[in-house]
C-alpha cells in the first residue's frame, strides 16, 4: 500500500464514523450494577471450623515432615550399608593375599 492510499483509507475510516452518534447506555444499567453488588452469596465460616481446619492442617504437615525424616534416615542408613558392603566385597576379593 503506497502512502497516499494508506492516507486515504484511514480518512476514509474517520469519516465514515463522522455520523454516528456515541454509545449510550440504558437508563436503569446504573440500578442493575447496584443490586448486583449488593447481592452477595459470601458463606460465613464459623470460627470452630475454621479453627478445626487450621488443626487438621497442622497435623497433616506434621505427619509428613516425621515421614520425610524417617525416609532420609532410612536411605542414610541403606546407603552406608550398601557402601560397607561393596568395599569388604572388593577388599576380600582383590586383596586376598594369603590365597591357598
């Protein structure tokens, strides 16, 4: 598109919106948005229940850090055994100097 006709099409865009009047809203939308608003469907949570979930919550988190912990002391322990394991393999087999 060269600049003269790029030129022309946005005047022509312009002018063809020269005519037309401005957007309105209805008269009551006002009143509708207000009773929108005021209708509210928000529950109340009793503070006992609230306070019920925060304990469940609690122990819930509690339970699964004791069982992290059990699970790294577990493989910790796995691990040296397997460790200890592999090098008395490796020293009696390598190192058996004193071979009938």
């Amino acid at each position: 598109m060269k600049k003269n006709d790029k030129e022309k099409w946005i005047d022509d865009v312009f002018d063809s919106v020269k005519g037309s009047e401005r957007a309105k809203p209805s008269k009551d939308l006002f009143g509708k948005i207000l009773n929108e608003i005021d209708v509210s469907d928000a529950s109340i949570i009793p503070l006992f229940q609230l306070r019920m979930l925060a304990a469940a919550a609690i122990v819930l988190l509690v339970l699964n850090i004791a069982i992290l912990r059990q699970n790294v002391q577990n493989n910790n322990s796995n691990s040296e055994e397997w460790l200890s394991e592999k090098v008395e393999e490796s020293v009696i087999s390598n190192y058996n100097i004193y071979a009938e």
